[in-house]
C-alpha cells in the first residue's frame, strides 16, 4: 500500500481545476472539511448560506438599521441568494414572447398520504393555488386573493433559476428563509447536506 502526502494548498487547486460537479463533490468527501470549499458562483453547490452567497458576490451581510418585517429581511437575502445561484455567466432577461423558461421553488405542505388520511373538513382548509395564463411565478409578488389561503405569485423571476435542478436546490437549501418569506406557520424539513 502507498502513501500519498497531499498538502492543503493541492487540494484547493484540484478543486479549482475540477470541472464537473461530480469531480468536485469526490474531492470534497476524500479531502476536505465542509468550511474548506469556498463560495463561488461557478458552482451553485457551494452557495449553502446567506453568507455564502454574499462571500460569493463581493457583497456585504445586510444589516438592518431600521427593523423592517422578518419576512422583508428573508426576501432581500432569497433576492441575494438568486443572484449567486444564477452564477457568473447567467442573467435572467424578461422575454415577452415566452420562449424562455424559469424554474421557480414549489412547496408541498401536505404528503399524498397525508392528504388520502385527512376527513372532508380537514380537506376543505388546504390551500388551493393555480397558475393561470402560463407560469405566473417569481418576482416575489404575492396576491391574496378571496381568503387567506389563495396566494399567487408573479410578474418576473428576481426568485426564478434557469434549470428545475437549481430551483429544486434553491428551495430545500434555504427552506427556512423561505418558510420567513412566505410567513406560513408549517413545519420546516430538512435542509440538504
């Protein structure tokens, strides 16, 4: 059996260098401690905090002097968070012509059993939600509507990612900025490792 003596320093640059995910992950799990992978937004894997999205963009933590609403701090930092998982080369444009798609964060609050399990009344108090004309969803503009159970949200993609992959991390990732965003009393999951 060999040894091999692998200082700190190569292995920040094997990283550096490793150009699929899947290579990055590998180097991560032989040599690194999770602080040691560095946010960067030529992979939206390593944005895993509020933080790290500011560390990525050169931007600074939000302070708030003037005690705005918890869920206007959460949709600043979702807003920050985006904008580091777009990455370096990706800007979302509008596109009037709908030729384009975005991928935005969609939350279950109920299981398929969980709701088979449910009586007639339980039922009737699920929230309900469509998306009319096309997806409607992104800009972060919420629209009561009825009852406090019909929202919707539209009108842009400042929340929106370019694939459902993205979208799909975005929303579990950060679950508990998004829980503070949507001011909805449910239970948070698990966050991905």
């Amino acid at each position: 059996m060999r040894t091999f003596e692998i200082t700190e320093k190569e292995v920040a640059a094997a990283f550096r260098e490793a150009e699929s995910g899947e290579a990055k992950k590998i180097l991560a799990a032989l040599f690194c401690k999770e602080e040691m992978v560095k946010p960067t937004l030529d992979d939206y894997k390593t944005i895993r905090t509020y933080e790290d999205a500011c560390k990525a963009l050169g931007e600074p933590i939000f302070e708030d002097p003037n005690n705005l609403p918890n869920h206007i701090i959460a949709l600043m930092k979702l807003e920050t968070i985006s904008r580091a998982l777009w990455g370096r080369n990706f800007q979302p444009k509008p596109d009037g012509e709908g030729s384009k798609v975005y991928w935005y964060p969609w939350f279950a609050l109920w299981t398929k059993k969980e709701v088979e399990d449910m009586n007639p009344e339980q039922r009737g108090a699920l929230l309900s939600a469509t998306a009319s004309h096309g997806a409607s969803a992104g800009f972060g503009f919420l629209h009561a509507n009825f009852r406090s159970s019909c929202a919707n949200a539209s009108l842009g993609f400042r929340l929106c990612q370019e694939t459902e992959e993205k979208a799909k991390y975005f929303g579990q990732q950060f679950i508990e900025l998004w829980a503070e965003y949507l001011k909805f009393n449910f239970t948070v999951g698990n966050r991905l490792k």
